[in-house]
C-alpha cells in the first residue's frame, strides 16, 4: 500500500475536491482519480461516492479516514524520529541561493549552520528565485534562500525570513533618472518597466508597491527580459528601468545606476524548506540562530 496514496486519500477526504487536493500534492487529476481507484480496488470498497457536482465521503471511507489518520500520525512520528537520529550521524546539507545573492547571505547562513550543527558539509547550488521551489520539490536541495513572494501558496513548505531588503531603481547611465539624488515611483508611470520573464515576483512586487503607495500603475508600459542576468543589457535596448532587489547590485555592469526610490520598497528574504525535509529540525533551530 502506497503512503502517498494514503495521504492524497486524507487530503481528498478533508477537501472533497479532486482539483483542489490535486494542486496540493502537486499532481494531475488523473493521477489523483488513479492512486484513489488503486487504493479502493487494494481495500475492496468505495472510499467516495461521485457525481459531477460533488464527491461524498462513504461510510466504509469514513472509517478509514478515522484508521488511517491514526496510522499517518504514527508513521510522520516515527519518520520523524529516525531522522532526528540520522542528524547525528550525517552531517550534510545542500543549500539553493538566490543568484547574487552570495556575497551577502551566504557567510551569516554558513556560520549559523556550524553554530547549530558544527561540522556540517553545506553544499551551495546558485539558483533563480522560483527554480529554488522546484528545486525543492525535486529533491535537489535541502533548502533555499530566495525572495517571500515566490514562496507563496505552498502549504507543504515551512520558510523563516532572514532580512527585509530595500528596492532600488536600476536605470541606464544615459537616463535623467541615473543623476537623481532618489527617484518616486510616480515618476516610473511614464516609463517602460523591465522585468525578468523567469522571475515571475518580480511583477508582483512592483505592483503591490505601487498600490501601497497609493499609485495606478495602469498604461505603465511593461516590458520583459529572458533572464535576470541580462536585466542591464534589457534596459538599455529598451531605454527602461527596472525595481530590484539591493542585493543583485548593478550585476556587475558600468551601464547602469541603482537610484533610491522615495517610498522604501522593499522585498522580504526567506529561509524556505520542505517540511518532510530529513533536515528540517536543523532547518528551524536556523531560525534561531540567524535572528541573533
């Protein structure tokens, strides 16, 4: 009998919702439909009746939401145990960062690291703001430090912020912006505003800050560059500014200026893990550790 299945089956039992419950465990609905026929056909009976308006819990379903609840909180218990157990033999952890992100969080992050588990190997992986989510999800990491609103939404994921970081304006040298002592963000509703098409926040961090400071953004003609490493090149062939993060700095560039905006935007920088993670008792004495 497949745990996952069993959980998916909980999920469905509380949600009763096929679409919703397959978004939570990050699947499709035919995959769902399938691991829930396999697990009535394993059982013998129907867990849930179903119509094209609703799916209803059967008596046999509701008991076994009842047994297998218990076994589910049985089982994370003792999960749990032995990875609290493997903490003390193994001493690794591989950790996704924000590109640029390095030269400022990444010494804090690996001195707290040694001051909750001294001798752990931490392994870096430099990452885009969203791919550290999936790289999350994927195994491929233990966590990752990235921006608060790529990580919304995920119910399976545990986060801590570690700092909140003031949005600069970047602009070309050529601009008048790039003379400016700071600049309003009501001065970029006539500009063409550049952002990274892979770096989907972005956008929701330029409007949340307009709206905050009580401007429409509406007719503010947006433009969209590939990658965030090109963000320089971008403005300057498109003659647009861009609302960054002040860690990724000018990217290494002489074309560009990074100009104060009168309203302090910001963006929040978050520790996020999975919660299932074998690391994830060291992952939130991190916590801790990183508010000292």
């Amino acid at each position: 009998m497949n745990i996952e299945h069993i959980r998916e089956f909980l999920t469905l039992s509380e949600t009763l919702s096929f679409t919703k419950t397959a978004s939570l465990h990050y699947l499709t609905q035919p995959v769902l439909s399938r691991h829930i026929r396999a697990l009535e056909e394993e059982l013998g009976m129907m867990l849930f009746e179903r119509s094209t308006h609703q799916v209803v819990l059967t008596h046999n379903g509701q008991y076994a939401y009842s047994k297998f609840s218990r076994l589910i909180d049985c089982f994370d218990e003792v999960l749990h145990d032995i990875r609290i157990h493997s903490e003390a033999t193994t001493a690794s952890l591989n950790f996704g960062i924000i590109h640029y992100g390095i030269n400022n969080y990444l010494e804090r992050f690996i001195t707290a690291v040694d001051q909750v588990r001294p001798g752990t190997e931490v392994s870096v992986l430099p990452l885009h703001a969203n791919d550290i989510i999936t790289a999350l999800f994927a195994n491929e990491i233990d966590a990752g430090l990235t921006v608060g609103p790529a990580i919304s939404d995920f119910d399976s994921l545990d986060s801590f912020k570690v700092a909140d970081e003031a949005m600069l304006l970047m602009v070309p040298n050529a601009s008048e912006m790039a003379n400016s002592a700071e600049v309003s963000l009501a001065d970029l509703r006539d500009c063409r505003v550049v952002l990274a098409k892979r770096e989907s926040w972005q956008k929701e961090i330029f409007i949340g800050a307009f709206e905050s400071a009580g401007y429409s953004f509406t007719g503010t003609e947006i433009l969209g560059a590939e990658q965030i490493e090109v963000l320089p090149q971008a403005l300057i062939r498109y003659d647009g500014v861009a609302l960054v993060p002040a860690h990724i700095g000018t990217m290494g560039s002489n074309q560009v200026k990074l100009v104060p905006v009168k309203e302090n935007p910001s963006v929040s920088i978050c520790c996020v893990f999975r919660r299932d993670n074998r690391n994830s008792s060291l992952l939130r004495r991190l916590r801790d550790a990183l508010k000292q």
